[in-house]
C-alpha cells in the first residue's frame, strides 16, 4: 500500500527471508546496495570465519597429544553454507608419532556451548585407521542436505583414538553463520529452529 519498511538487523537469514532489497552500511557510509541475498552473501564472504580456509593454528586446543595435530578445515562446498544444501569440507592434521583407531569429527554447537549436530568418521562402519608413518594427511567430510536451521553457530573440530581417548579438539575454531537455502521455509527462520530432519507423517480422521 505505498509504505517503504526500513528493518535493520544483524540476522542474516532473517533479511534474506524477509527484505527484497537490502542496504550494507560500514562504518556509517553505505557501502552496497541491491537484492538482499546477494548483499548479504558478499558481506558473509568477507567475515573470515566464512572463508573457505579455517586455520587450526590459534585456536585454544583442549587435549594436547603430541601425536595428532588438527591443521586446518577447508569448504569444498559454497560459503556461506546454506540450510538443506550440500555440504563438503576437508580436515588436514599431522601425524608425529604412530596411533592407533584414529576418528576424526566436526560438530556445531550453539554460541552458548550446546552441542546441536555431531559428525563422525567411524560412526556408520566403525573404520578407524592406524596411521603410523608421520606426515600430512586429510580426511573428506560430505552430508547431502545440511539440517541446521539459519542461524551462527559454533564450530568443534576433534580427532580421538579410539572411544574415549581424545587426540585433539579444537573448540570453537571458528563462529560460521548458516543462510537460508532455496527450499528453506521462512517459518524456520524467524524463530530458534535448531535442527530439522525429514520424518513420515499420516494424517487421519478418528
């Protein structure tokens, strides 16, 4: 009805759900103006913690074996991820000495600390290899449709032999944020949606 809605936020899903149009202000001058997905995905492009490369090197390690040592996360898909899209990273660390069942995994937990999805090399088959020639070595890491909800997250990265024995951890290596895909509905991205997974429902008439 003629009325312009000027909605300033932060949230990057909900302005791409939301505005047509968006407008990026940097250090009070405008600095892009055009369709709302596309001034946000250049803006996510610049954050480092959306660069392809995250670098393990400053990050504040838990465990502290001398024979594994996480490197760095590669994107091998788009960043920033997108909701229900493709994901694909690789995992470079370094072997000093020989260990045995080695299991690599990723996770994303809140910026609060709450663990919301875990993947994990050994968790369909149960291979972990014994790698005993020191060196570089990687490991690719690929899900088909990503389930987490728009919204930042924290990214874990770790390594562990065996069950509980933990090699390396690199806790909150970087803060990603994950936008609305195509199929994203925009009901999931106004409200803390967390993960959302396919499921089989009937409806029926008692």
């Amino acid at each position: 009805g003629g009325r312009t809605v000027l909605f300033v936020s932060h949230n990057m899903g909900v302005i791409t759900t939301l505005c047509p149009k968006a407008m990026w202000l940097h250090k009070g001058a405008l600095h892009r103006t055009g369709k709302a997905r596309d001034v946000v995905n250049e803006y996510l492009t610049l954050n480092p913690s959306n660069t392809p490369l995250i670098d393990f090197s400053n990050v504040i390690r838990r465990n502290a074996d001398v024979r594994l040592r996480l490197q760095s996360l590669t994107w091998l898909s788009n960043v920033p991820p997108q909701h229900g899209q493709p994901l694909r990273a690789r995992i470079a660390f370094r072997i000093e000495s020989p260990v045995d069942d080695v299991t690599v995994g990723i996770g994303f937990s809140t910026l609060e600390g709450i663990r919301l999805l875990t993947y994990e090399t050994d968790y369909q088959d149960g291979f972990r290899p014994c790698l005993t020639t020191p060196g570089l070595y990687s490991v690719d890491f690929e899900v088909d449709a990503l389930p987490l909800a728009p919204a930042i997250y924290a990214l874990d990265v770790g390594c562990r032999s065996g069950d509980t024995y933990g090699l390396d951890f690199a806790q909150n290596a970087a803060q990603i944020e994950i936008i609305p895909g195509p199929t994203t509905p925009g009901y999931i991205v106004r409200q803390d949606a967390g993960t959302r997974l396919h499921s089989r429902w009937t409806w029926k008439t008692v």
